[in-house]
C-alpha cells in the first residue's frame, strides 16, 4: 500500500460509512483509490467531477469570486467531496 492508499484508507476509517475514496488530479484521471463503489465507475465520477471543478474555477476567476475551495455533490447513491 503506497502512501496515497494509506491516507485514503485512514479517511474511510474516520468517515462512518465510506465506500470508496479517490485521490483525483487536477486532469479528472484518478490517482489512487481506496474500497469500491460497487455499481458505480470510480474514473467516470472523478472525470465529471474534473469537468464540474474545472467550470467552477472557470466561473470563480471570471465573476471575480476568488479560488474555489470545496465543490461536493449529493446523489441517490453518494457524496463527493
């Protein structure tokens, strides 16, 4: 297990409930992931929410807002952070 996965699986064990968690760059490709998300593709998720981050940051520096620092999202089957 490298250090990422480690991290990762100390931040399952400190969140009740965690199925999966995803160290994801800044280009959306994953860098390291810990569980699984059963049902669920962990390199389609952490794509789109690259997209989401990338229209955020987008819309920050255009309006003037400043840097974004959290962006998560809520579904029937999850949260991403």
């Amino acid at each position: 297990m490298n250090v990422f996965e480690k991290a990762l699986a100390r931040i399952a064990e400190l969140v009740g409930g965690t199925r999966a968690v995803t160290l994801v760059g800044a280009d959306g490709i994953p860098v390291a992931t810990w569980g699984s998300a059963e049902g669920l593709s962990i390199e389609t998720v952490a794509a789109e929410n690259g997209a989401l981050v990338h229209a955020a940051r987008a819309a920050g520096k255009a309006s003037g807002a400043g840097e974004i620092r959290e962006i998560s999202t809520v579904t029937d089957r999850g949260i991403t952070v």
